[in-house]
DNA sequence: ATGAACTCTGTAGTAGCTACAGGGTCAAGG
DNA sequence: CCTTGACCCTGTAGCTACTACAGAGTTCAT
C-alpha cells in the first residue's frame, strides 16, 4: 500500500507502461543500463518515475535502431552531467550513416531478387532461373551498380 | 597428390575460392546445409566440384539475404528433386516482402532521427532535443506516419 | 626425419533478448 | 489467521549466424 502512495511500483506494472517486458527490463539491469532498484522486504523490485522514464528512453532509442552499446553511451552523457548537444549530434549522425547503409545495402538486395523473380515463370517446370541465378556465383552480384 | 588428380580440394582451398571462412564452411555441415564430405585417411575433409557449386549457392543466398532457413527450405526442393519453378518464386517473393518491410522500418528510423537532429543545435549547451525527444515516450513515435 | 602449413574437434563467445523451472511474496477474501 | 491466486524471484538455457580460440593431429616438400 505505501507502494501507492509514493507513486512507485513493481516490475509488472512497469512493464505494462512500457511495453518493455519484465525479461527484458531485468535484462537491462543485469548489463548494467537500469539501475538496481530498491527493494521490498520480500526482495521485489521497486520502481519509480524515474525509473519509468529512463526504460522509456532506452525503449524509444532502441526504436530508433540505437545499440546497446550507443545507449550505453548517450546515457553516459546523460549521467555524467556533462552532456553537451554537440557530442549527442555526433553520436546521432553517426547512427544515421548507419541507418543509411543498412537501407542500401537491403534496397540492392531487393533490386537483384526483383530481378530474379522477374525472370521466373512461376510454373511447374523444374528449370528455375533464381535457382540458377543463386548457383551462378558472386561475380553477378558484384556487378549491380549501387 | 591423388587430390588434385580427382578435381578434389581442401577445406581450405574451398574457403579461398569461394570466400567462405573455414569454420563457417564446418558450421554449415553441421547444421546440416552442407553434406558431410569424404575423408582422408587422417581424418581431413575432401571436397569436390558439387561441394562448390551448393557452398556458392548458399552463400551467395546469404548475400541477398535468405536465413538459414529459407535457404535451408530452398534447398530440400533442389534435393528432393521436385523442385517446381512456382514454388520458389513464391518463396522469393516472400523474402522481397520482408526485405521492403526491413526498408521501411529503417526509413522510418532516418525520418525521425533526421528530424531529431536538425532542432539539435550542436553546442556545447547541456539541453539537448534529441535527449528531450528519447524521453518524451513512445507516442511521439507512433504518430510518425508510415 | 623434420618443419611449416594446414586441418581436426570441441567449446565458448558475440547481440539482444526470450523462455522456462522451481521456488518465494503479496494482498484480498473467507 | 489462513488460504488462494496472482505476481515476483534467481538462474540457466535457448535463439541466429557465425567467429575465435585451444590443443592436438595430418600432410607434404625438403
């Protein structure tokens, strides 16, 4: 009852909040990127605002294709007080460049099975032009232009 | 010597050529995709032109993108041998789908990185939007249209 | 026969969780 | 007060697709 009235709760209704699952916030504190929380008498974790909005934090950057270890990071700088907005940018940029290889290398992919697909009958023949494609070796992939 | 009369080759000539790493080429036989190759008397694995050719195919699956398992459902109709030219387009098709889906998640991403990014000033100020926007919680994100 | 280069098996590590098993705790109702 | 059901605890093992060893054995030319 005095959970409740100072506005604290367990690991489920943190959960439930969050969409994070219990797993998974216990996960995060095991490696380190939630905090040890307090417990109750009986050994139950308990959680306040805080505690919400950090899961919160780490939850939309993971959203966002943030690793572990860029969370890491920017909560470094959230912790350490010394958060300047420059080094933030930085470490957000470089999570775009990331972001931006990721979606050409799959956008390359695509075009080659496209093409591919586009070569195939579709019948009950045995003779399969993607299989063939597949067997023919890398020389055809490297020559897609990016 | 008899090795290279027979077209057969090791373990780490097949990796060379195909550039495939020597314990990915041992874990792809364990798992199954790769057949268990004859032996030498010693004990070390022979391998011969087929070897190459499914090595290639497999790899060059995992280039555009196929899991283990597609490739792996890919190759019991090469094996079966009732392979039907329908089946595996629809199989390609499917894995188009997920890759435009993977593609749209991530540029999803972008959108709302880049726009995090461009109100961040870059200063050395402690207040940082993109920090801001991490916190604010998930409905910022759901309402990003797709 | 020796030595360098190669190969063998088996195990453990990576990321980011997820899914149990086998217990203990909490709070409400009788 | 006691029970009951919902919740929570720890610890371990599993997932994908490899990669990286250690410590031993093999191959082949000299």
């Amino acid at each position: 009852m005095n959970r409740l009235l100072f506005r604290t709760t367990t690991i489920g209704a943190l959960s439930k909040r969050t969409g994070v699952k219990i797993e998974t916030i216990r996960y995060y504190e095991h490696i380190g990127i939630m905090p040890n929380p307090p417990r109750t008498e009986g050994g139950q974790r308990i959680y306040s605002e805080s505690h919400t909005k950090r899961l919160t934090f780490i939850c939309r950057s993971r959203e966002l294709g943030f690793s572990i270890d860029e969370i890491r990071s920017l909560l470094k700088l959230v912790d350490g007080g010394e958060i300047t907005c420059g080094e933030v940018l930085d470490k957000t940029l470089g999570h775009i460049e990331d972001i931006q290889k990721k979606i050409a290398d799959l956008q390359r992919m695509e075009r080659v099975l496209q093409e591919m697909a586009s070569k195939c009958s579709g019948n009950d023949v045995p003779e399969c032009p993607i299989l063939e494609a597949l067997s023919l070796g890398v020389q055809a992939i490297g020559d897609i232009p990016t």
